[in-house]
DNA sequence: AAGACGAAAGTGGTTGA
DNA sequence: TCAACAACTTTCGTCTT
C-alpha cells in the first residue's frame, strides 16, 4: 500500500476524484486539474553515446530531455570557435556555411517554437493543465513543426489542438469550448486542426469515455459524490445497451449527470447542467428520453416524486 | 414566471458513390 | 467532388409546476 492511498481531498477543489498516474507518479485532480504530488525520480535513464570522443565515452546521462524547451533541453551548434583554427581556408569556408545554415534553420524552427511553447505554457495553466500533459502538447506540437504542419495554420490553433489532443490521451479531456476560451481560437478552428494532426501525426484516435467528463460536471455543479456515482453507472448501463455510440460524449455526461442529480434530489436545472457541459438543453433532452425509455429508470424517478408528496 | 418539452429549420462534418 | 445523412444547435411556441 503507498502513501498515496491517504490522501482522500484536493486541497485546491475539495474533489475526491484523485487518480494516480503511472507513468509520471502524479497526482491529479480530475476535477480542476491540480497537480498534488509529482516528486517520483524518473528511473528511465538517458544512455547516450558520443562516440567521436573517446575521452568522453565513460559520460552516461545528461540532464533530463523534456519537450517544454524548445530545445529540449539541449543545444548543438556548429563548429565552436577554438575548433576553427585547425582547419585550412577551404574546410573552413565549409564550416562558415554549415554554421550559416544550421542557424537559419535553426533559428526558423526554434523562435517558432520558443513563441509557441510560451503560448502552450500560458493556455494550460489557464486550464490548471497538469504537467504531464504539458509535456505531451508540446511533443505533439514539436512534431507537427518537424513536419512543417503548422504552415497555414496560426501557430495558436495547433498549439491549442496539440493541447486538445494531449488531454484526450491522458484521460482528462476538456471541452472544445474550454480550449477555446483558453486560446481565444474558434472551436471549429481547434477541431479541424486537432484532426489534422491527429490524422497527419498518426496519434490517438480513441474516442473520449464520456465518464472522464462526469467528475468535473459533477463538481462544478456541487453535485454530492453519491450522485456522481449514481452517474457513473447509468453511463456504464447505457454503454451496455449501446446507447452511446455515436453520440458526443459531453451530451451523455450531461444527461446521466441530470437523471442521477433528480432521483438523488438534488435537481438541476437543464439549462444549468447544459452549461457546464458546454451543449444545448436540446440535447439532454434527447439523451435523457432515450435513457428513461431504454433503462428502467422511471421506477427511481417516481419513488422521489412519491416520496416528495408525502 | 420559470422550467420542461417538442417541432422545425439550420450548421458543420462524415461517408460513400 | 458532390449529395445524402446523422448528430447537434438555434429558435420558438406550448404545456406544466
């Protein structure tokens, strides 16, 4: 049993919905994103070779590489000046050029970058994003520049789709709106380049579970954590009776969250609970007919009405 | 008066010829 | 490339609490 099984409350949201992630030994706040620990050593080792220079081979591990630099974390430049004097007029010439156009090349990319990873930085606390999907925003947007996917794009629209994408895969999506009111970009505009890059990079294409949604739904709704359980299994009985494919995930969130919070009590409105999720009462409605018509809910419903009267 | 409900028309994206 | 299509939205009128 770690330590960590202790910890029970956000100290930012009072959440109780605290999930460990493995890979990077943090603690995340499902329901506003806080980061409560994330002091794990990282084990995996950096080996690397230099293998022009003998004396150096015993070195084994640099700093750790991380994508939220723009270089990550290192830097190579052509030709130090010391270097110079042993060569003759013509390599040196050579090396005047090579120096010439690694630094235009490198200059293009990593200003882009070093703009870029500044706007990714500011958009994901403003989201209270946790590091690790930080990390992984800035990979996807390191990559799409290698590929030159940003041209024709602002630079903004594929840092907030980089983030969009990141978020998907770490299991704590947030909304299109959301990024969208983080990044100052049209939700259309995210979405488009969020598949671009998916699509051109290879990457994801899982479809979000429209649990992960629940918890901050819940939470900003002040919905009890009974209800919110009482959510979390609607969703997992819809899902059985295929309710759910093909719908947008929020749309389901929401409906579940609104049936759970009436037979508990604890009744919001649709439009309050449309909010949060970031879609229509239309919607809900529609969810929460075909829930009341495919799952035997009525019963549940009509015990708090009966209960009410007396 | 506010919330819930449903019909109708519009939007943006996917799919299949 | 275009048209059909499904999901979702917007808008608006009506019913219920």
């Amino acid at each position: 049993m770690s330590r960590t099984g202790f910890i029970k409350k956000c100290p930012e949201c009072g959440g109780i919905n605290l999930v460990h992630h493995k890979d990077t030994g943090e603690i995340i706040c499902k329901d506003c994103g806080f980061v409560l620990e994330d002091k794990m050593v990282d084990f995996s080792q950096e080996w690397r070779e230099f293998d022009s220079d003998s004396s150096e081979k015993r070195r084994r591990t640099g700093a750790p590489t991380t994508y939220t630099q723009y270089d990550q974390g290192l830097g190579t430049e052509v030709g130090q000046k010391a270097d110079l004097y042993k060569l003759s007029g013509k390599d040196r010439n050579k090396f005047f050029r090579l120096r010439k156009w690694q630094y235009r090349i490198s200059t293009a990319i990593e200003r882009n970058l070093k703009l870029a990873l500044a706007e990714l930085k500011r958009v994901s606390s403003y989201l209270k994003l946790p590091n690790s999907v930080e990390e992984e925003a800035a990979r996807i947007y390191t990559l799409a520049v290698q590929r030159g996917l940003v041209r024709g794009r602002s630079m903004e629209s594929v840092v907030a789709g980089s983030l969009y994408a990141a978020c998907r895969r770490h299991e704590v999506p947030r909304t299109l709106d959301e990024l969208s009111e983080a990044s100052g970009i049209e939700k259309k505009e995210i979405g488009r380049t969020y598949r671009f890059v998916t699509r051109e990079l290879g990457i994801n294409i899982l479809p979000s579970n429209p649990a992960d949604y629940i918890a901050r739904f819940a939470s900003s709704l002040k919905l009890s954590a009974e209800t919110q359980s009482k959510a979390v299994e609607i969703l997992e009985h819809a899902q059985r009776v295929e309710l759910t494919s093909g719908r947008g995930p929020t749309g389901i969130a929401a409906a579940a969250l609104y049936v759970a919070a009436l037979i508990f009590g604890e009744k919001r409105t649709q439009r309050e609970v449309a909010d949060v999720a970031g879609v229509t009462e239309v919607t809900i409605r529609n969810r929460y007919k075909e829930l009341l018509e495919r799952l035997d809910l009525e019963k549940d419903i009509k015990k708090i009405k009966k209960k009410k009267k007396l």
